[in-house]
C-alpha cells in the first residue's frame, strides 16, 4: 500500500490513542475501570489513570514524532498487547462498558485487538522509496 495510506493509518490511530487517553482522564474514567481485571495488584482508578496518561503519550508520538516513528509503532503494539487481559476480563467477568453489554459484543471486540497491534506496525513502517 502507499506511503499516504500508511500515514492516513498513523494520524487515525494517533488521534483515536489520544482521545481514548483523554476520556481515560476525564468522561468514561468509571466505565474503564470495568476494563481491569480483578488480579492486577493495582487500584482500578490508579490503572486507569496511568493507561490514559501511556495513551496520549503514545498518539501524540504516534502524530508528532516522526523521526522515532517505528519505534513508537513498536512501543504501541506492546501497549495493545498488555491491555488485551482487560479486554478478556471484561468479557470473562461479563462487564458491561462502552455499550459492550453482550457476551457476543465483548467477544467480538477481542478480534479488534489483533487489529490495532497490526495497525500500530504496519502504519509505522518506514516510508518506501
């Protein structure tokens, strides 16, 4: 694919890490917290605290640093990667959050996942010559 559709991909998934980051911070702080699976030794809010602040770090690398792009792609499909036990404990736990109130969405939602990691490197491949 083209250089410009591998940019489209990084700015959306920039903007998308900096949005989530932000209602991390402010608007849907309790509804991420159903997100947190029970074993981490963390408070729910001090997880999600931390996750939005690794998120609007990420997008805003993600949109601005574009010397260090690759390795801001790789940073953020570890971030996707170390998530994902939220997202699997939301759907094990049947936590609803984000309109996620069925077995069958919660489980749909997992295939995003994958998704995201794929995006975060593909999106910051280095541009072809």
């Amino acid at each position: 694919m083209s250089n410009t559709a591998r940019m489209i991909g990084r700015l959306f998934l920039g903007s998308s890490l900096v949005f989530a980051g932000v209602s991390h911070l402010t608007f849907a702080r309790d509804e991420f917290q159903a997100q947190v699976p029970e074993s981490l030794p963390l408070d729910p809010d001090t997880t999600v605290v931390a996750s939005g602040v690794a998120e609007v770090a990420l997008g805003s690398a993600l949109l601005f640093a574009h010397r260090y792009r690759r390795r801001v792609g790789v940073i953020a499909a570890l971030f996707f990667v170390a998530v994902f036990p939220g997202n699997i404990a939301q759907w094990m736990h049947h936590r609803d959050g984000f309109g996620l109130n069925t077995e069958i969405k919660r489980f749909v939602r997992l295939f995003f996942q994958p998704a995201l990691v794929a995006l975060a490197l593909w999106s910051t491949r280095p541009a072809r010559r």
